[in-house]
C-alpha cells in the first residue's frame, strides 16, 4: 500500500481530475471523494514516509506543501476519512491537527473545496492555511 506523491503545484488539477471522474462514474453523487488534511509538523520526515507507505491504499492521492498534508481519498466519505486520520495518530502515538471536506457536499469545484477546508482549519486550529491562497479566486 501507498498513496500517489503528487506536486503541490498540480493540487487543483488533482482535485479537477478527480471532479471529473466522480460526475462520470458516480450518478449518485454521494461523497464521491474526500480530501483529509493533516498537519504533520510534529513528525520526522523518515516517519512520514513510513506511514504513507503503510496507510494510504495505491488509489489515495498525496500533495504536501512543507508539513502541511492534503490526502485525496477516492469512493471515500468522511466517515472513511477518519478512519485513516486514526491510523496517522495511532502510527505517530500523537493527534494530529486534521479537517476534512467532501466532495461534493462541501463543494463542487476545487476552489469551493478548499476554502472550505482552510475556513475549517483556521477556525479550529488557528492555522491559515496561507499555501492554499493561490488556488482560492477571491470574489
């Protein structure tokens, strides 16, 4: 097992692909996707890299800016989501700061998703979020 590493810059594109997938495939429209986010600042880059090897299933999806992870996670809904936070926390023996947001109850387009997750980690845990600005469009 082990998520797909994905450049920081081709996030939107990521969340874009995977929109598109889900409007084909899923007439249901239910949580087609969810995006988990973790701050792993308190954690080794040696121990990351173990624990996205041992957690994350081949289809999930890895973009990280510094110790700022987003996971796209594939035909999962939050209930799922939390489930692999809980192996991050049980992996690490430490909670991790974490939001998660679906798609497309929390939004339809990559930049409805994301604001929507920095308003959730900036409320929660006083993090900005700042690296997320330049795919958010102000209105």
């Amino acid at each position: 097992m082990a998520g797909v590493h994905f450049g920081f810059d081709n996030f939107k594109q990521l969340l874009e692909l995977n929109i598109g997938i889900s409007e084909r495939l899923d007439e249901s429209r239910s949580e087609s996707f969810t995006l988990l986010y973790c701050d792993f600042s308190t954690v080794s880059k040696e121990v990351i890299k173990s624990s996205l090897e041992s957690v994350l299933r081949t289809s999930d999806a890895i973009v990280n800016n510094e110790s700022d992870y987003f996971f796209v996670l594939p035909y999962t809904d939050k209930y799922g989501a939390e489930i692999v936070k809980n192996m991050f926390i049980e992996f690490f023996a430490r909670d991790l700061d974490s939001s998660k947001v679906s798609y497309p109850k929390d939004g339809e387009t990559p930049q409805q998703l994301l604001e929507e997750l920095r308003d959730m980690v900036s409320v929660t845990y006083k993090n900005e979020l700042r690296c997320l600005d330049k795919f958010i469009q102000y209105r």
